[in-house]
C-alpha cells in the first residue's frame, strides 16, 4: 500500500543513473525539473533555468517570484557559463519563472512564445533580447543549431491560455499560462538532441525528424494509462530514431536544488510505474533510458558506462 506522503526511492535505480563526464564536443548540466545547460566550452543554451524551486504553499497559496540570489548562485555554480541563448519550452512558473534573470544576468536572448516574450517583458528584458519562434523555425548560436517544433502539454494542463500583457512579478501561479509548447531539436557536430520536456505529442509532428539522444519529459506521465505512455514513447522516442533517453521533469520541483533530487510523491505522479512502463519499451526498442544527476557534467552523445 502507497501512502499519501510516501515517494518512490531512486536507489532501486542507481544502474540508471546517468556518469558524469570529464569533457567532450558538448557538456550538459541538469538542474532539475526540464532544465538542461548544453556548452561546448565556447557557447551554452539553457531550457528554462528553473531554479528558484517555490515551496507548494506558496506556490498554491501566495505569490511567487523569480529569487535573483539563487539564479547567481546557480550561475557561479556552473562556472559562468557562456549562456546565449535561455529557451523556454512553454510558460509555466516551473519553465519560464527564472528565465528572464538567467537572461538578463548573462545578456542573453530569452526566446519562446509571445507568451515567454511577455514573462521576460514584466522583468525587464529588452525586446532585442526577446525571439519569439513558431513550427520549424530555427535559430543558430556558435555551434548550436535550435530548430522549434510544436508541441502539446501533457494531459491535465492546470494553466492553459496565453500571457498577454508583461508579467510583473510577484504574481499568482496560475498567472504563468501555457502559451506554445516546443519541441526543441539541438544540433551540434557531436549530435542531435531533442529536448521533449512536457509528456504530451502531436501525432505525427516529429516523423521524419532525427535525433541520437531525447531529454524526455516524464511529469505526471505516471498517471497516464499504459497504452498513453507507449504512444507517447512511439510519437517522440521511436519516431526520430533515438538510441538514448534521458528523463527529465521527474523531480519535485518544490523541493531545493540545495538537497538531493527527489522523485514527486504518489498522489502527484508514479515513477515506478513509469520506469516500469518505459523499461518494457526501451528492451523493445533497445534504448537506453537514463535519469540524470543534478548539477554533474555529463556527455549525452558519449558511452553511458553501464554494463
């Protein structure tokens, strides 16, 4: 019997956890929730840069805003990276909160919807530094090439709609709407990888798109009945050829970036069930399926060092 308050534990999963690396053609850096930091030591992009991390009270209850101290500590964490270009996947507080800081902070572009431009307008972001992208567009920073796929959230969107005016922060959650969803392909000389980062698809959107690793989003997937999880996996994973998969948005993301990455209790999702599911997909498929580690420099193109 599950309780209420109880949480999967990833020590039944340590074979899964993704080594880190000590260089490569491209470094990634997980920072919890979707957030993903990919350099290849002369440029960096980073998806969302979420790292304030709200308690659940406050996030059900109060006002939130984007906590300008952390997002430095996390920036003097990672080494300063030579971040020029903050992608957000859709508008969400878990997605686009901190993004105009991270932003700001490294005078990069901040670029998504009209949504996320709106998000990065309430703080103060220069419409110079605001891209807003559609299907198929793609942008270029040093090495990176970033090519924008429609996508769909996953079932149970809590904040659909747009953000149609700047958004000045503190605010209620529930003031950081939807807006598009991406798919995001990167491809660089090393590799192509997609980030997915919320677990819904369109039918049929990436046919024909190619990618060696997915940053797979897997919240709330855990809920989803098994035959939505198969077509999620076909749709994104089987679809562009992907030998590797690396779960992202498994966390709970009201929890610090300070302690240990947590999975979400069970009322709020199952990871068991979903690594239950995707294992069985994965033999079939033969991909490798990995959860990373926060804060740890990995390779996502090179050996896994598993058995």
């Amino acid at each position: 019997m599950k309780l209420w308050s109880s949480r999967p534990s990833l020590e039944r999963y340590s074979a899964q956890l993704q080594p880190g690396t000590a260089g490569g053609g491209v470094t990634a850096w997980f920072l919890g929730t979707s957030s993903v930091l990919l350099s290849d030591g002369h440029t960096a992009v980073l998806s969302d840069g979420f790292v304030t991390r709200p308690g659940l009270a406050r996030v059900v209850f109060g006002r939130i805003a984007p906590d300008e101290r952390v997002v430095r500590a996390a920036i003097e964490r990672l080494g300063s990276p030579p971040i020029a270009a903050v992608v957000c996947v859709h508008s969400h507080y878990d997605h686009a909160l901190d993004a105009p800081v991270w932003a700001l902070s490294a005078q990069a572009e901040l670029v998504g919807s009209e949504s996320t431009a709106n998000i990065g307008r309430g703080l103060g972001v220069p419409e110079q530094s605001l891209r807003v992208v559609g299907e198929g567009d793609t942008l270029v920073y040093g090495g990176f090439e970033l090519t924008f796929l429609e996508s769909e959230h996953s079932p149970g969107d809590r904040f659909p709609g747009t953000v149609d005016a700047p958004l000045v922060p503190p605010g209620r959650s529930r003031q950081w709407r939807t807006g598009a969803v991406y798919s995001v392909l990167v491809s660089h000389r090393c590799g192509r990888l997609l980030l997915h980062a919320s677990a819904g698809f369109r039918p049929g959107a990436l046919h024909g798109t190619r990618a060696d690793v997915v940053y797979l989003g897997v919240g709330a997937l855990g809920r989803q009945p098994a035959r939505y999880v198969e077509a999620y996996w076909d749709e994104v994973v089987r679809a562009t050829g992907a030998r590797r998969v690396v779960l992202i948005h498994w966390d709970d993301f009201f929890v610090s970036l300070d302690r240990p990455l947590r999975p979400m209790p069970y009322p709020a999702d199952d990871l068991d069930t979903t690594l239950r599911r995707l294992s069985t997909l994965s033999a079939r498929d033969a991909v490798e399926v990995l959860l990373p580690v926060a804060w740890q420099p990995s390779d996502p193109f090179g050996p896994s060092g598993q058995a």
